[in-house]
C-alpha cells in the first residue's frame, strides 16, 4: 500500500491541496492536482530540463523534486509568467524571434529564462547560453532563444 500525505503548494498564486503518494513528483502534482498542464515531462530523470519550474524564486527540475517536497512553497510554471512584466516580455520575444518550433522544450526553457532575467543575468551570449544549457531544444538551435532573452535584458539596460 503506498503512503500518501496532505500538502499544499501555492502554483501560480493558487493554493492546491492534495492527498498525494509520497512519491509523486512535482510536475505530476503540477499537471493533475493542480490542473496546470504546461509544464511536462520529457526524460524523467533530471537531463532534458523540459519539467522546470520555479519553486522560491528558483528554477529546479519538476521531474527530480517529490511533491511532499514541495509542501507550504510557492510554484511558478510557464502559465504564471505573464503574471510578471519580465515573464510577459519573454513570452512575446519568445514568439517575435520565433524561438518555439515544436514547443516542448519552451515551458522550461522560459521558466529558466525568467530566473536569469529576473536575478540580473548579464546580456552576453555566451552567459545566456551556460544558463540555459541545462534545457535542451532539438528545433531552434538555440540562436533565436538566446536573440530573445538578450533582447528583454538589454531593454531593461536601455541598451
Ligand atoms: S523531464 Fe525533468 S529533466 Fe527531463
Ligand atoms: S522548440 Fe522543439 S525542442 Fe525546443
């Protein structure tokens, strides 16, 4: 019989509470308690960094952390970024530099790009690049991803 236990997580400003398997992982919980189904899983053990999401104000893999872990803090997936002007301002640079072809790497990786912007990453393509290196696109070639988050920072730099 597995064990279960009460939590609540705060996700996207929404409390969720659950009686969950103490092993469910976070995304699991993100997408059917919580009902936000944007975030996914793509390999399941930590590689591919498709399950990110922002727990505290850092982006963690949703796939390696339990749910139980995750009791009492506050989430935000690729559905709370328009709930911030920088989380906006990415989704649409996302869009204007075509950054999204098959879009299942783009929950992740915006959920990075938003912790990058939002802790002062620098606008130097190579730093954009060791930050999100931990989310793998197979699309874009990661050009037009890095175009777009150097252009909401250098906007916020007024260069
Ligand atoms: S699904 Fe979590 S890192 Fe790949
Ligand atoms: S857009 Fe397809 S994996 Fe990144």
């Amino acid at each position: 019989m597995s064990q279960h236990e009460r939590i609540t997580v705060t996700v996207n400003g929404e409390p969720v509470s659950a009686e969950v398997p103490v092993r469910m992982n976070l995304v699991d919980f993100i997408r059917s308690e919580a009902g936000f189904t944007g975030s996914h899983a793509g390999c399941e053990h930590g590689v591919c960094g498709a399950c990110t999401v922002e727990v505290n104000g850092v982006a963690l893999r949703g796939c390696l952390m339990l749910a139980v872990q995750a009791d009492g803090a506050d989430v935000i997936t690729v559905e709370g970024l328009a709930q911030t002007n920088r989380g906006e301002r990415l989704r649409r640079a996302f869009k204007a530099h075509n950054a999204v072809q098959c879009g299942y790497c783009t929950p992740g990786m915006l959920v990075s790009a938003l912790e990058y912007v939002e802790g002062g990453g620098s606008a130097d393509r190579e730093m954009i690049r060791r930050h999100i290196s931990g989310n793998y696109c197979r699309c874009t070639g990661y050009q037009s991803i890095v175009d777009a988050i150097a252009e909401v920072i250098e906007a916020d730099n007024g260069t």
